[in-house]
C-alpha cells in the first residue's frame, strides 16, 4: 500500500513537472496556435543555466531565478523572430510550416547545448528544504517533487490571471480566437506573438529552474520534454491550461505506476497507448471546450 | 546478372512509360496527331528525370570502388525510398508525418527478426517487413484521422523516441541496445548481394518507387490529396471521402517506408536501436522541403545530398544535427516552406518550353477559337454532355426536393423555412436562387451538399433522402457544386485537374493508377485529349497548362463551374459562378448552363447579376431572411411587388 502511495506521490510531483513544461507549451499554443518544438530545448537551458548559475557560480536562488528566467525569455523571443515571424501571414490552419521552423530551432538549440554544457547531466541541490519530506504512514516525497506541485499549481492560477485580467492576457486570448479580427482592430498580432513566445520562454525558463533538481541539468532531455509536454498537453485538452495540468499528471501517474507494477522499459510504451486511446476515443482531450471543435 | 537485370527493368519502365503506338488509328485528325506528339514529348520530359536518376546510380554502383562510399550509398538510397513516400503525403497531402522513421525501423526489424530468427528468405522477409510497416502506419492512422495533422505528426514523433524503449521490450528478438546481428546474405536468383549488389537492389527499388509514385501523382489520388491539402471541402463535394484519401496516403508512404526499412537491415549486418534517432528523423524532412516536397525527386535528391555529404565528403558528421537543424530552417525561411513549388515552377517552365519548341517544330497545335463565339459553347456543351452518354441509364432522374430547412449558428437564424415550404428543382430546368446577402442563400446551397448539418427539414433527389448524408455521399447521389470563392489546388494545372476529374468518372481503383496499366493510361491519355479539348473552348485555353495559382479569378471560377459539371451530377448547384467574370465570359457561362439544362441537367443556381439570372432562368426564387418570399417564372418574379421591394429597397 505504501509503495502504492509513495509512487502515486512521485507520480503527482513528476506529473507537475511535466505539466510545469506543458503549460510552457499550451500557453504559447493557446496564443498562437503554434506548438513550439523549440520549448523543450528552452526548458533545458533553464536548467542548465540554474545548474552554472546557482551550483557553479553560487548565486542565490532568487538570482538565479531572475536572470536565468530572463535569458530564456530573450531565447523564447528571438525563437519567434527566428522560426514564426519570417512565416508571418501564412499561419494559417492548412499551413504547419511553424512546425518544420521549430523544430529546425529546436536541433540547433540542442546542438548548441550539447557543446556549451556536453551531454554528462549535472546534479542540481535542492533549492529550499530538507532533501526528503515525510509525510507518515511511510510517504516519503522528496522535496523537489513537492516545490514542483507547487509551482506547477501556482503557475496555472498566475496563467488564468493574467489571461483574464490583465490587458496583454486578453489580447493573447483574442489574437488565438481570431487572428484577423484583431488585427483589423488596429492591434499588432505580430507584436503580441512575439509577447507570447517571449513570455512562454519565461515559463518554460522558470519550469526548466525548479524541475532542475529533479531531471538534472541534461542538455540532452530536450526532446523528452517535448513529448511528455505534448502527451500532457493532448491528453489533457488543450482549451485550457487546467488541461495542461491535469494531463501532466496523468502522465506522471501513468509512468510512476507503470515503471513500478510493470517495469521501467514499459514506462512510456504505456504512455503512448494511453495516449493513442485517448486521441482516438476523445480526441479533443478530456478538458474540452463545450462547443468541442476539431483541433 | 544483377546489372543485366537492371538495365531491363528500367528498359521496360522506358517502354512502359510512352503512349502506345495503337492509339493512333483511334485519334482522329490533326488534333488528335499534334496531342500525340506532344503526349509523347511530355512523357519523354516526365520520366526523363527518373531515367537520369536511375543510369547515375547504376553507374555510380559499378564503378565505385571504395566499400566505406558503397555503405553510405545504399543507406542513403534506403532512406530516399522512405523520403520519396514522405514527399508524397507531405508534398502532396500536407499530412505531416514524423513517424516515417519508426515504420522504416519497423521494418528493419521485422525483417533481421525473420531471416534471423526463422530463417526466413530475405525476400519473403522483406514482404513481413512492410507488412508490419503498414500495420503500424495504420494504427498511426487512426490518430490522423481522429485528430488534426499537427497531433498525427507529434504521435509519429513519439513512436521515433519511443524506438530504443521498444527494442528493449522486445530485446529476444531485436537484441535491445546491444544490437542484432544480421549475418544473412540475401541471394538474388543465386547470385549473392554484396554491398554493390544491395546498392543496385536499392536503386532499383527506390526507381520503381518513383515510377510508382509518379503515376500515382498523375492519378486522381494526386489531385485529390492536393485538394485535401489546400481545400478539403471541394474534395467532399466531388464525391471523394477524405478519409479513403488519407488512408491510401499513408498506406502508401509506409509502404515506403518498409521498403526503404527491410533493405535496410540487411546492408551493414548489424542493426542498433541507435540507428534510428531523431537526428535522422530531421534529416529526413530536412531532406524532403530542401529538394521540394511537391516534386517528385526532390525528396530523392535532398536525402542524396543531406545524408552523403556530411558522411563523405565533409567530414562533419559530429555536426549533422546542427547541419541538419540549420538547412531545416533556413530552407523553410528562404523558400516558406514551399520549396517545391519555387523549384518545381522553374523545372515547369523549362518543360513549357521544351514542349512549346516541340509544338513549333512538328505539327502546328490547333488554334483555339476565340471564347464567346457561339461555336465554341455549342462545342463545349457537345464535349461535356458527351461525357454523360451511356451513364444515363443508371441515373434515374428526380427532382431536388428541398422542405423546410432550418439552421441557426449560434442562435442566430440563417435559414427559417416553414415545414410546409417546397423547394423544387427539376433535371432540365436552371433554378434561380436571389436575395440580399444574409438571405441565406449560401447557407442553403451548404445544407443541400451536405456541408451543413441543418436543425430541421429535409432534402431529396426523387426518391433519395440526403438530410444528414456527409458531403461526399451527397455528391455520389447526384448533387455537386461550384463555390463562391473557388479554392484549387496552388500548383496543378488546370488541364491536369480536368483531366483527373475525368479519370475519376471511370471509377478504375487507386491499383489500375498506381501500376498504370492498360486501363488507366487509356484512362488517362483519352482524358487529357478531352481536358485539351475543353479548355480549347473556354476562357482556359492560354493557361491549361499554368498552375491554377496564376490563374485570373474568371479563369479560377470557370474551371471551379467546369469541375462541377463534369462530375456527371443530374443537379448541379452553382455560387455566383458569374461573380469576376468578364461580360464576354457571362455570356459564354449562360450558354453554357441554357445547353446544358436543355439536355436534361437541373441546376441550382445563386446569382447578383440580375440581367445573367433573368436570362438563363426558367424560374426563380427570391429569399429574405431565411425565408422563401416568392417563387415563379421570370416574369412573375418581374412583375411581383414583394420582389421588386427586396431588389430596390423602395416600398411599393
């Protein structure tokens, strides 16, 4: 039972990790329509910068924190500068050309990483805290895990705030229903991508900081991440960033269960099925909109 | 043997590819003499570039002498195999499919595993290879068909990365990262492949490939996917299921794929989940958009170029992902991902001129007549009823019973017919369809065909009942249309879409276009003659052979209402088919619909110019609001005072 327990705790804590990288995602996707295959190798830059910064050079988390998130943002801007806005008035729905650019981004951004950090994963300290918290009847969750729920919910709420109140959180929301309409509003869609990625970098910087003690900095987890964020993200739904969430622990759930009861070459074989059910059965996700609409 | 044995596959693909000499006693006249000529131009230009790929392999196979170029060599021709299918639903298609690589590494497994474990005959092998490739690609498919192309790609993605994890599980027979051992010699009719015969194997392969592929870009599967890419409803109103579409599409690439995949496992003697990483997954769609992915020996001459280079003569193999990562995007940026068409434009031209210098040299083509002239419509009305003959028995004919159709979007009515309103349209009789925008009139034509689901009422032809019917069964019981913005594909040319929509009246299978057999090309040439024919009497005549991106919009719309009719449909529905039209083209469409509609078509037509309407009509129905305000001849309508307030805006 406890090992039960102890697996679906490490399944939750991995869950917000992977959902930490999917709201990256989704919150890029949502206000752009663009899945940015560049986000994976973003997030593993945070946590190689988090590694130089705060266990290399001893900088204090915070900043860690501010700097780290600032460059990764910077990336995250010059990623749509690089890969979205050359394509710009061809974003259309028949058109995934983003998806071809991104990725091109994404293998240089790996490559790049690979030669700066090399391809051994550095081990990054826990941040705050005793390295294991115990939670009785033999729970025992280590505390990165914990920090990562945490975060991940926090990011979630700070996310639904900003979209529903603040003026640039509306516009994203405007600009992902109706491109056009808000561009005949006198809006620059163009500027509000570029405030997307640059902000979907500052996430995936921020996720890339706290999963860092979790997944080491591994310059080589680039694309892991983008098919976990994706599962989650499909799973999930992606009409929201609840969806987001919500798959990331399902997919959490599912490899933390799997690795222990089937074994762990079973992990994301499991994952994948699960997936391909879900995408065949409900292929909205299972947070979906009420008027469900083909993605 | 081998060398023998290839130079007559590709002697015979030669013979195969031109137009039989026996259709000359069937064409008749000048014009079907100069057709042939340059039909026989044509092909030779078509299959010229395969030809040239196939001797620079085979030379390239015989004279080389170093064993390290060889090894490179027959990997590559491997992976251009599995590109080329890539290419084609990528090109084709725009269905994105990422996981090309995981069906070639299927395959590579399926096949080590049987020859390795069960002693199987390579060839018999290989045939399990592609088998299991396919099965997977079908699986895949099922999320493709479930799930928008972006999702397919991403799942594709996922079963790539997934790779090592799968050899692992199944390390007995894959031997997990260790790798597997494949010291199996395959044998060709006694003769032992070594690394040079694995190369030619694999060249021949990948040039039958082409040839397979090319005749299936010529096919009406290669029109159809270019619709769904670019215009997915025309596709449901033509009477094709997207759904087959896609399917053969992706049966077709990972066939490919497990082609490319079972020579594969054979080549080095060893096969590693390693083999099959992401890197080579970007290479290969690096290689596809860098030699064009609407062309057909772009993909071919990207994976040739992409993968020997860095392996042989730069030494920057430990680059090739950042290589790989930088041509993927600087070729999206430099060309907008629409590499091939930039190429592929460029290798048209050339072709235009090789044939237009064919035309000036040998017989004189026929000179259009000038469009308008009355000649010239009788001839086309002659030419499309022509078509229908000997189908009408099938075809019962039966009027179009529209009853009191409803349909809200989002709570606001478009169409608010009574229950008790008929709306009827008989074979043989042009139908009027007036009214204001937001009449819903459009939205009517939609509910007809299928495009629309409707809140209530029903639509029959005689005595079918369509309500609810998807649009491509609509169209197969006899209704298709015209749009109002008419949407074609960028890169065909409009001769090759008419003369496919053609080639689809013949309902021959996706096998007869695929082998281009006797049927098909028979198929194919006398369809061309016609699609000539037709677009000689049209607006179409100088830009038959242009792509239908650079038509003019009256070229587009003529071309969007010839589609229509050709489909063999007792009902036609047409959208302001004269909207851009010029005066002369109006006329030459009104006479057009009057001739036809005399010899037993019904069409349905919407329509702002009044005078074109008031003309060709037999009678007329003027909508408001959703709603049928009247209904009669012309000048009934003419005369009517609800009517004359709804087109002047002043109470009477």
């Amino acid at each position: 039972m406890s090992e039960f327990l102890n697996s679906l705790a490490t399944g939750f804590g991995l869950g917000s990790v992977y959902g930490l990288v999917a709201l990256s995602f989704s919150f890029i996707y949502r206000a752009t329509g663009t899945f940015n295959f560049a986000q994976g190798q973003l997030v593993t830059i945070g946590s190689l910068l988090a590694y130089t910064l705060s266990v290399k050079a001893g900088l204090p988390v915070l900043v860690t924190l501010i700097i780290l998130a600032a460059t990764v943002a910077v990336l995250g801007g010059l990623t749509e500068r690089v890969a979205i806005w050359p394509l710009a008035g061809r974003l259309d729905d028949n058109n995934m050309t983003w998806l071809i650019s991104t990725l091109g981004v994404a293998v240089l951004l790996t490559g790049a990483a690979e030669r700066i950090w090399g391809t051994v994963p550095q081990g990054v300290p826990n941040y705050v805290g005793p390295a294991v918290l115990h939670f009785g009847s033999g729970v025992d969750v280590p505390t990165p895990l914990v920090v990562a729920i945490v975060v991940a919910i926090a990011m979630a709420v700070a996310i639904e705030l900003f979209q529903r109140y603040s003026l640039w959180g509306k516009l994203m929301r405007a600009v992902a229903d109706n491109r056009r309409g808000v561009e005949l509003a006198g809006i620059n869609v163009v500027t509000v991508g570029l405030a997307s990625f640059t902000l979907g970098g500052l996430l995936s910087g921020i996720a890339g900081m706290v999963i860092a003690p979790v997944t080491y900095a591994d310059s080589t987890l680039g694309f892991d991440f983008v098919i976990y964020a994706f599962a989650a993200f499909a799973i999930g739904g992606f009409v929201s960033h609840w969806g987001a969430l919500l798959g990331g622990w399902i997919v959490g759930c599912t490899e933390s269960l799997g690795g222990v009861y089937l074994g762990l070459e079973y992990q994301d074989v499991v994952l994948f099925g699960l997936l391909i059910v879900v995408l065949v059965l409900r292929p909205e996700g299972l947070i979906a909109a009420r008027a469900a609409r083909r993605v | 043997m081998t060398r023998t044995s290839l130079r007559n596959a590709i002697g015979r693909s030669g013979a195969l590819r031109k137009p039989g000499q026996r259709s000359v006693a069937g064409v008749s006249h000048l014009d079907g003499a100069s057709s042939w000529v340059r039909q026989i131009r044509r092909q030779q230009v078509r299959s010229s570039g395969i030809a040239m790929l196939a001797v620079v392999l085979v030379i390239f196979g015989l004279l080389d002498q170093q064993q390290e170029y060889l090894l490179t060599g027959v990997t590559a021709l491997t992976l251009a195999i599995a590109a080329s299918g890539l290419g084609f639903a990528l090109g084709l298609g725009g269905e994105f499919i990422l996981g090309q690589l995981a069906l070639f590494a299927v395959s590579s497994y399926v096949t080590a595993w049987l020859t390795v474990g069960h002693n199987w005959n390579f060839w018999v092998a290989c045939v399990g290879g592609i088998v299991a490739a396919v099965l997977v690609g079908l699986v895949l498919s099922l999320v493709g068909l479930r799930t928008s192309s972006f999702y397919f790609a991403l799942v594709g993605f996922f079963l790539v990365y997934l790779i090592p994890e799968i050899t692992q599980i199944f390390s007995a027979q894959t031997g997990g990262t260790a790798g597997l051992a494949v010291p199996d010699i395959p044998s060709f009719f006694g003769t032992q492949l070594d690394t040079r015969g694995m190369f030619l194997l694999a060249a021949a392969v990948l040039v039958v490939a082409l040839i397979f592929l090319d005749n299936l870009r010529r096919s009406p599967l290669g029109s159809h996917l270019r619709h769904m890419r670019d215009a997915p409803a025309c596709l449901a109103v033509a009477g094709v299921r997207a759904s087959t579409v896609r399917i053969v599409t992706y049966l077709v690439s990972s066939a490919l794929a497990g082609a490319g995949g079972a020579i594969y496992s054979h080549i080095t003697g060893y096969l590693l989940p390693t083999d099959f990483d992401l890197t080579t997954t970007v290479m290969l769609f690096a290689a596809v958009i860098v030699g064009g992915s609407t062309t057909l020996l772009g993909p071919t001459i990207g994976v040739l170029i992409l993968y020997m280079l860095p392996n042989t003569v730069f030494n920057i193999q430990s680059y090739a992902d950042l290589v790989y990562g930088a041509t993927v995007l600087a070729s999206v940026l430099l060309f907008r991902g629409r590499a091939g068409t930039v190429i592929g434009n460029r290798y048209r031209r050339i072709k235009d001129s090789m044939l237009r210098g064919g035309n000036r040299a040998g017989v004189s083509p026929d000179r259009p007549r000038a469009p308008g002239t009355s000649g010239s419509v009788d001839e086309l009305v002659d030419i499309l009823w022509g078509l229908r003959e000997g189908r009408q028995q099938q075809a019962q004919a039966g009027p179009l019973l529209v009853r009191g159709i409803r349909k809200s979007f989002a709570g606001v009515a478009a169409l608010d017919m009574s229950p008790e309103t008929v709306m009827r349209t008989n074979p043989g009789e042009v139908h009027l369809l007036l009214g204001p925008n937001g009449s819903g009139k459009s939205t009517l034509l939609n509910a007809i065909c299928g495009l629309v689901r409707v809140d209530g009422g029903t639509v029959r032809l005689g005595d079918t009942e369509l309500t609810g019917l998807p649009a491509f069964r609509v169209a197969r019981a006899g209704i298709s249309r015209s749009f109002q913005s008419p949407s074609l594909p960028a890169e065909v040319t409009p001769r090759d879409l008419i003369s496919s929509a053609l080639c689809q009246l013949r309902s021959l299978s996706y096998l007869h276009w695929a082998t281009l057999d006797r049927k098909a090309r028979r198929a194919l040439r006398e369809s061309r003659r016609t699609a000539h024919r037709i677009c000689a009497v049209t607006n179409l005549s100088a830009a038959e052979n242009r792509p239908c991106v650079e038509l003019t919009s009256g070229q587009r719309r003529i071309l969007d209402v010839l589609l229509a009719v050709i489909s063999g449909s007792r009902i036609v529905l047409l959208d302001e088919p004269a909207a851009g039209l010029s005066e002369a083209e109006r006329e030459q469409l009104g006479r057009m619909v009057r001739g036809l509609a005399r010899r037993g078509i019904g069409f349905l037509v919407v329509e702002h110019d009044l005078n074109l309407a008031f003309n060709i009509a037999d009678c007329l129905t003027v909508m408001a609001g959703g709603r049928i305000v009247i209904h009669g001849t012309p000048d009934e309508v003419r005369s009517s005072a609800s009517a004359r307030e709804i087109f002047t805006g002043v109470k009477v």
